[in-house]
C-alpha cells in the first residue's frame, strides 16, 4: 500500500505558528529600535546646531573685544 501524498494540504503546527510569531514580534522590536534610532539622531543633529551656535558666538565676542581694544589703543 503505497499513498501518494500530492493531493493533500499543508497543515499549520504549533512549532510553526511559534517561529512566526516570534519573527513578528521581532520585526516590531527592530521597527520601534529603528524610530528610537532616528528620533536620538534627529536630537543629535540639533544639539550639533545648538553647540556650533554657541561656538560662533564666542568667537564673535573674543573677535569683537580684540577689535575693541585694536580701536582704543590706536585711538
């Protein structure tokens, strides 16, 4: 008695049904780790304005105290 499996479905098993849902769930994780990832860099990005805005202020004022006394002594 041979049988011939060809006409037959697949059946789902709990094995299966586990891996899947364990890769869903790990999809999600690595979708909210990416927003997170994107939201830190986006803050990154404006401290970095924020730091060379006060980089070019100090300069500025050391720049502006320099002419200043440049101005006084010459004068």
């Amino acid at each position: 008695m041979s049988e011939q499996r060809y006409g037959f479905e697949a059946f789902d098993c709990a094995p299966a049904l586990r891996l899947e849902a364990h890769e869903r769930v790990a999809s999600l994780q690595f979708d909210a780790l990416n927003r997170r990832l994107e939201r830190i860099e986006l803050l990154i990005e404006r401290m970095e304005k924020r730091l060379w805005l006060t980089v070019f202020g100090v300069v500025g004022v050391v720049l502006a105290q320099a002419v200043q006394s440049l101005l006084v002594n010459v004068g």
